[in-house]
C-alpha cells in the first residue's frame, strides 16, 4: 500500500539524515520525498511517500516521532490526500520551430512552455505521475535534452489539526 507521511518539524540540520536512517534500519525504500515550509510560520514539513504494510507504517512513524525536532507526523492512503508532482522536459528548439506535432502535444497535455532559448525550450507539466510519465514519452522522440520531476507534494481530504497541536488546544 502506498502511504504518505507527513512530518511537521522544527527546521535543524541534521533532521534529514536522522530520518532518512530510520527508514534504512527497516529497509523500506523511500518513493519520494519532498521538504517546504508549512503552512505555519517557522514550521518546515517533510512528504515522504513509501510503500508498505499499515504494520510497517506506524511502526516508521512512532520512530519518526521520537525525533526531537519532530513535532507532530500523520500517515495517509492515497484516497485521504489530494496529491500532484511538477516536471521539466528541456527539448530541442529545432523540434518546437520544425514539428509541428510538438505544439498539439503540449496542448494537449495541458502544458506550458516557461522558457525558449536558441538552442533549446523547456516545459512545464503539473499533474499525476502517469500524466508526466505520458508526456516524457511523448517528448522523448522530439530531442529530449533533460528531464526532472519532483517528489510528490500533498495535501490531506481532512484536516491534521497542527495548528491545534502547536497552540495546545
């Protein structure tokens, strides 16, 4: 089962490392993982996407949790999050001028040029993984010079009640 963690912290050095161990210790691969400021002020969040069992789960939680920094961490199935990824596909300016094809397929896929240079342009596409998946394959023939993607970023259905925690409510 693919799970999302989300850990809430204080914003140290070191956190990162700490975390990252616990998750070696179990061996459980670690899918994605993504860090920003929270919605609070000073707050940072950790999103880490794992796939495995609920036993596995909690267990990697209550350990995350006995971190110091660490102020609150919430796990969430797929259907509890709202949940999207970014890519960037640097191709060949020569494709976007010379195929026509190039510019249905970025209209198609609802995404959007952010960059055009002589020798190259980049593109843009926010979605799910299978959206920015189909469009690298679409990209690939047409001179595909770099991709990246990032890690997954969410937001739960319901509220995780942080605010509440850190005010002490």
């Amino acid at each position: 089962m693919t799970y999302t963690i989300s850990i809430y912290t204080e914003n140290n050095v070191g956190l990162l490392n700490r975390v990252s161990q616990i998750f070696l210790k179990r061996h459980i691969n670690i899918a994605s993982i993504t860090s920003s400021e929270s919605e609070i002020p000073d707050i940072f969040r950790f999103v880490i996407i794992v796939n495995v069992s609920k036993e596995q789960v909690i267990k990697v939680v209550k350990q995350i949790e006995k971190q110091i920094e660490v102020i609150s961490v919430f796990f969430h199935t797929d259907k509890q999050t709202i949940f999207l990824e970014t890519a960037l596909y640097k191709v060949k300016s020569s494709s976007l001028f010379e195929e026509r094809q190039i510019q249905n397929i970025i209209k198609e896929s609802r995404s959007n040029i952010v960059t055009v240079k002589s020798d190259f342009f980049v593109i843009e596409k926010t979605g799910w993984r299978s959206e920015t998946e189909d469009l690298y394959k679409k990209l690939k023939p047409y001179g595909l010079l770099q991709f990246v993607r990032s890690g997954r970023i969410s937001v739960t259905k319901k509220s995780m009640e942080i605010s509440k925690i850190l005010n002490g409510k």
